[in-house]
C-alpha cells in the first residue's frame, strides 16, 4: 500500500482488521469499540465498508477472501514443505553425552538385536542361578532341620535351639 | 448497498462536541445522560480529552420524599442532601471531561483514535458565578466504565485512568 516507504526498516507494521494489509506507522484509524474491541483500519474505505457491515471475505481484494478462496496456495505450500524437514535431536541430555546419544543412533538393528538377546540371556541365567541357590538354600535348611531334630533329644536342656538360623524375638 | 455507502460520504464526518450534544455519562456519579452547554476549549467544539460544561438530563431516580429532594442550585450546596440517590441530580450543571467521543482525535504516533460513543466523567458541580479557574479537577464519582484513552494522562486526569476498566 505505501509503495514509497518500502526501502524505509520500519519499527513495527500492523495489520487492518478489514482487509488484512500492513499498515506503516502514522498511517490509518484506530476504532475502538464499546465493549473495548479495537479496530484497525488502513484507511478509511476499509473504516466505512466495516461501519456499513460489509463482509471483508466477500470482497475479492482483501486477504481474507484469497485466503478463502486459496489464491496464494502455492506459496503457502512451499513454506510448509521447508519446515516438514526435522533433524534428529541433537543435544546432550543429563545422563547421556551426545556421544553417548550419538553411538546408540548408529548402531546397527542386528547389533541391537544381538544385544537385546544378550540382556535378556544375561538375565533369564541370572534368575536362575537365584532359584538354583534358593533350592540349595532349601536343601540345606532341610537337612540341618533333620540333623538338629535328631540331636533334640540330647540338647533340649541347652536353651532354645534356634531354628532357621536365629529366629528372632516373637 | 452503494446507495448507503453513499449516504455515509454525504454525512459530517467532523462531529464536534458542542452545545446541545447529548453525551452518556460512564461513572457512577448518578447521572445517567447529559447535554453540553458549553465547551470550555476550543471554538468549534469539544473533542476528546476536553472539558465540558453540561447540564444533567437524566439521572438516577430520585427519592420520593423527604428533605433529601429538590436542593435549589443556588442554596449553599451540601453532600448530606443527596444520600442514596447519587452524587448529581437532573438539572445540575456539572463540569465533565470528554473520554469517549465518535469524532477522530490524532495520536503522537500519527494514527487516529476513534470511539462508538461521546461519553463524559462528571468532575464536579459547578458553582454558580465561579468560572472554572482552571486547575484539574478530579472526578466525584468512584467508577468509570468502558474503555478511556490514554489522552488523560496529558489532560492530568489521572484518578479516572486508575479507575478505569480498560486503558485503550
């Protein structure tokens, strides 16, 4: 709209509420509403249009109507494929360096399979060599429970025998 | 369609705020409407920010008997008579300032303000044979509604700013 203040950097442009164009500093009215809406208009052909209720997305020179219509859908396009692009985040983390981040990314799937099995063997050995010791625990106190059931009738003088390896006070 | 944008073209687009203007009062003074009698700056008229001399046409209703009714305007003037109806009462002349008006005002940065209204805050009753001398009178009421622009400030009328529900 104003063609001569374009080489100018402005401070701050806002836009009409009508039909959507920037307006430069020191250009336009500013209506303010009862209920304290503000409007802004670039000019006063926009000013009356909105005081005479006429619809800005009925009118084909504003922006709401292109917008509604898609006049400028290859461009808003473009825009949108530039963005779609995400990097894979690339920051260290508290707890892993981005080193650390960066070498788990390249492993390999199979290497990960591979390690994956290992845990899992790591762990499934390790849960039973516990259930082995436990059965050994359980044979142990068995057979302690025979001896010592057998020496009863010899040491039942001798305090309490203790049971299960000192039972504690109940 | 075109025939009413054209009607608007043909209509005055400057509307100042003179005598006879009926303005609507936006505090809780107790007056409701008023009509400008005078404008005490500028020669063409009021705009915003300005302070005006008007008569009260519509108020709060009055109570309906008793010896809180019609104090005439010349006695001696006395807040105890108006408990429970309001500050003001019709046909008191009052001193307003402007804070709403339809009529564009620029700004310093170059745009125009314009409001959907011509609204006034009642500052104080004026006293017969006393001119305003001048200084910046405060308002007697205690709200203020709707939006006001930030021109009181330079017009010192700073307790309606704080009063204020929206600062525009």
């Amino acid at each position: 709209m104003s063609h001569s203040f374009d080489c100018l950097c402005d401070v701050r442009t806002e836009l009409c509420r009508f039909s959507g164009h920037k307006i430069y500093p020191g250009r336009g009215i500013r209506f303010i509403r009862s209920d304290s809406q503000v409007f802004l208009f670039i000019n006063s052909k926009c000013k009356h249009y909105f005081h005479n209720k006429l619809k800005p997305s009925k009118l084909a020179w504003t922006t709401m109507y292109r917008k509604q219509h898609k006049k400028d859908a290859a461009q808003e396009a473009v825009k949108k494929r530039r963005r779609a692009t995400k990097k894979p985040y690339s920051r260290s983390i508290v707890g892993a360096t981005l080193e650390v981040i960066q070498k788990k990314r390249a492993e390999k799937p199979e290497v990960r399979d591979a390690a994956r099995e290992a845990a899992l063997r790591d762990i499934k050995e390790r849960i039973k060599k516990t259930k082995d010791e436990k059965k050994a625990k359980k044979a142990e106190f068995a057979s302690k429970q025979q001896k010592i059931q057998a020496k009863i009738p010899k040491a039942a003088a001798k305090g309490g025998p203790k049971l299960g390896g000192g039972g504690g006070k109940r | 369609m075109i025939s009413n944008f054209w009607q608007h073209q043909q209509q005055q687009q400057r509307t100042f705020i003179q005598m006879g203007t009926r303005l609507k009062v936006v505090d809780n003074s107790g007056a409701k409407e008023v009509v400008c009698i005078q404008s005490l700056r500028g020669k063409k008229g009021a705009r915003l920010g300005d302070i005006i001399i008007c008569s009260v046409k519509q108020g709060l209703p009055e109570k309906k008997k008793g010896k809180y009714d019609a104090v005439p305007i010349g006695k001696k003037f006395n807040w105890k008579d108006f408990i429970g109806t309001g500050k003001v009462r019709k046909g008191n002349v009052v001193y307003g300032v402007v804070v709403r008006a339809k009529m564009q005002k620029g700004r310093v940065d170059g745009s125009q303000v314009c409001f959907d209204d011509n609204a006034i805050v009642i500052l104080g009753i004026k006293e017969p044979k006393k001119n305003y001398s001048g200084g910046f009178y405060q308002p007697i009421g205690t709200r203020v509604f709707g939006p006001v622009p930030h021109e009181l400030r330079l017009r010192k009328q700073l307790k309606i700013l704080a009063l204020a529900q929206d600062l525009v």
